[in-house]
C-alpha cells in the first residue's frame, strides 16, 4: 500500500513538471505560441495576410490540376493510398461540388466538364482551429492556418468544423504507403492518428520560395499579400471577377476563384 502510494505521488510530480515545461516546448517546435512552425532564412517571404487566386480559365481540368497535386504531395510526403483513407492537400471538384451555394439550373456545357482545385481556404474566421481542444490548429499572425502535429490527438473535430473538407485523417500508418527511399527530407512524415491538410507550403515561404502549387501552375495560381493595395493578388482580384467557396459559412477563405 505504502509503495503504491509512493508510486502514485511519484507519477503525479512528474505530471505536473511535464505540464510546466510543455509550453516551452510548443514554443520551440513553433507550435501556437511559436510563431514561425518553420526554419526562417534571410530570404524568407513575409505578408500581413497571404491569401491565393486560382485562375480556373487556365487550370480545369483533371489533368492539370492532378500534375499541381503531384507536386504539392510529393513536396508534403503525402501518401498516396486508393481507398476510402485517402490523404489530400490538393484535389479536383466540380463546380457543383466546389460551389454548392452557386449552382445555375441550367449550367454551361463547359461548366459541366470543368474541374477546379481544391485546397484548405487559411479562413480569416477558421472554425476548426475553434473547435480544436488542444490548440494543434492555429492561425499564424500572417493568415495561415497551420498544424502541429505533436498536439494532435485525432480527435477530428476539425474535421467535422471544416466546411470545406479540407483535411485527411491518417487511419493507418502513413509511412506504410510510401517509398521511404524516395522521401523529401526538407519535410517531416506524419504518424497514425493525426489530421493534416494544406499548409500554404510555410516551409517554402520561410526560405524564399513560393508554394509549389504556385510554382507548378506556371502563372494559372497567384499568391500574395491581401493587405496590400499593390500585391499581385489584389491586383488579380481587381481586374476579374472571383468568387469564394461557402460565402455563407461566414469563414472568410483566403482562397479566390475567377471564373
């Protein structure tokens, strides 16, 4: 009785330095409190708020859009598993899918054949970093919606909070569908259990580059500084008419379409 004891009063002083230390540690793994959530160089790119313009009179077709996809996850280490356990940072929708809010009745021929990329919208207002209960989603000073994957306990609530159906959840072990020797290093493999999703490539901007989708897109994708009036995204949202997906969700998506 007196070892149990002794045991339990151990465990619970443990316990409690565990809990007085871990925010440090959220801190330096650039967790909520962090900041960064990457390695920032001298040429890092910064932005008040970053936000996209997907050009979808360039890029709508499965063909096109599956080639930005390859990019995006062979850069992310996404798995690649066809099954109902499939992992998506980018895929393809169409626009009933993409915009139920704004369906016509009498739809386009082209309208029906086109496809639009889909991604995490980085909502100014985003409900699954509300409804996340240990903070491993937050929202960046500059607008991106980021994860850390250490707090994550597969809970999916941000699942059932995000509108737009925007994250994966890792049934299996995600390392076991990929070719480890083929792996890009620069970013980290996930584990069973957690949520992942779009990152606004965070870890490119920090060292000067631009997302790889952007990369990709050859020009069809334009990324940038919202809050500002001379940025190449205001400048495309000035100059064509763009929607957004769910405008009633009242998220706010970082994320503009012109049509």
């Amino acid at each position: 009785m007196k070892q149990s004891r002794r045991n339990f009063l151990k465990f619970a002083g443990l316990s409690a330095a565990g809990l007085c230390i871990a925010p440090t540690a959220v801190m330096a793994s650039g967790g909520p409190s962090g900041g960064a959530h990457a390695a920032v160089n001298d040429n890092a790119i910064h932005a008040k708020r970053w936000a996209m313009v997907i050009d979808t009179r360039k890029i709508n077709t499965e063909e096109a859009i599956e080639s930005l996809a390859e990019a995006c996850h062979h850069f992310h280490n996404v798995p690649k598993i066809d099954s109902d356990e499939e992992i998506k940072w980018l895929w393809s929708g169409t626009y009933g899918e993409v915009f139920p809010e704004q369906v016509n009745n009498f739809p386009s021929e082209a309208q029906e054949t086109h496809r639009f990329p889909l991604l995490c919208n980085h909502c100014e207002s985003p409900s699954c970093v509300r409804v996340c209960p240990t903070k491993a989603t937050f929202k960046r000073p500059d607008g991106i919606v980021a994860m850390d994957y250490h707090r994550c306990i597969g809970c999916r609530y941000c699942m059932t909070g995000c509108p737009y159906g925007a994250r994966s959840f890792n049934f299996s072990d995600p390392r076991l569908h990929m070719d480890m020797d083929k792996i890009n290093e620069k970013f980290p493999t996930r584990m069973r259990g957690v949520v992942e999703k779009c990152n606004f490539c965070v870890e490119r901007l920090a060292v000067g580059e631009m997302p790889a989708c952007v990369e990709k897109s050859a020009g069809a994708i334009i990324f940038g500084d919202l809050q500002d009036p001379n940025s190449n995204v205001r400048k495309a949202l000035r100059e064509n008419f763009t929607i957004r997906r769910k405008p009633t969700a009242g998220t706010e998506p970082g994320v503009y379409y012109i049509i």
